[in-house]
C-alpha cells in the first residue's frame, strides 16, 4: 500500500501546485468579473482539497498511527471544502450567463440570485455529514460514508442545473 498512497499523494501534489499556480495567475489579472471572482472561489475549493488530501497522506506516511487523529481531521477538513463545489459551479455557470445577458443588452436580477439558492444543501450535508462520517469511537474515516449519495445526488443536479444555463449561454451567444 506504501507505493500506492506515494502515487496517490504525488497526484494530490501536483495537482495542488497547479491550482494553486492557477489562483495565482486569476489574482494578478485587472479589472476582474464577477464569474471571474466565482470561478477564483472555485479554484480556491479544490486547492483547498487537493492540499488537505495531500497533507493528510504525507502526514500518515510520515507518522504513521500516532498522526491518526490529525489524519482524521485534515481529511475533514478537505471533505467539508468540496462540498462547495457543485454550488459553486452552478455559480460560475450563471454569473457568466448573467454576463452574456448584459454583452447582449439584457438585464436581469434572476442569475444574480438563483446560485445562491445552491448553497442551502450545503449546510445540510454537513451537519448530517458529522454524525455519519465516523462512529462513536472517532475511527478514521470510512470510504463508504452515508453522506456521499447524498452529496452525489446534489453533484448530479448541479451539473444537470450547469448543462441547462451552458446551453443557455451556447444559444446567446450564436445570436
């Protein structure tokens, strides 16, 4: 398993170093939008992510069980982070449609509003989330939590609300 979790932890690495390269590149940009803003959020999210994961792996590496709680808790931390992401790419979705509605001529406060809506689930999966993601005991964390359909269930409507509003821009913008 050592082998593995040393690829698995290389992958969260790099995969941290780019999005972080990445918020770094959005943040020196001038006179920033608002989907701009939404999808630096975005990418704050899964660095946020990537970072803890790899930070939990090295430190279980490193340490080995007498690290299990920090372990523990990282690994909470970076799944209490991607929770946001469905929301947030709903968001990112809309604020750019609200601005190819404004490029067209159109005004509208619905896309200004209508993400935000997105962010209630959020705060439910969590806190069903801390009741089913270890036992009573603090064990480490289980790969099969029961909070995960849930938060699938929220993934798939998400990105089905995203392919709705990215068809909606692909239609705005032929015009």
């Amino acid at each position: 398993m050592f082998g593995y979790d040393v690829i698995i932890m290389l992958g969260f690495f790099v995969g941290m170093i780019l999005y972080v390269v990445l918020s770094g590149e959005i943040l020196k940009r001038k006179n920033k939008l608002m989907h701009e803003y939404v999808f630096l959020f975005m990418v704050v999210i899964l660095t946020l992510w990537h970072g803890f994961q790899f930070f939990a792996l090295l430190i279980k590496q490193v340490f080995g069980r007498q690290a299990q709680e920090v372990y523990t808790e990282l690994r909470y931390i970076s799944l209490y982070s991607i929770v946001f992401l469905p929301a947030v790419v709903v968001h990112v979705h809309a604020s750019f449609l609200d601005y190819v509605h404004q490029l067209v001529g159109r005004k509208g406060v619905f896309y200004k509003i209508f993400p935000f809506f997105f962010y209630l689930p959020i705060f439910f999966i969590i806190y069903f989330g801390q009741y089913t993601i270890v036992d009573s005991r603090r064990r480490i964390l289980d790969e099969n939590m029961s909070f995960i359909p849930a938060f699938i269930f929220f993934i798939i409507i998400a990105l089905w609300v995203s392919a709705i509003l990215s068809i909606r821009i692909i239609m705005l913008s032929r015009n």
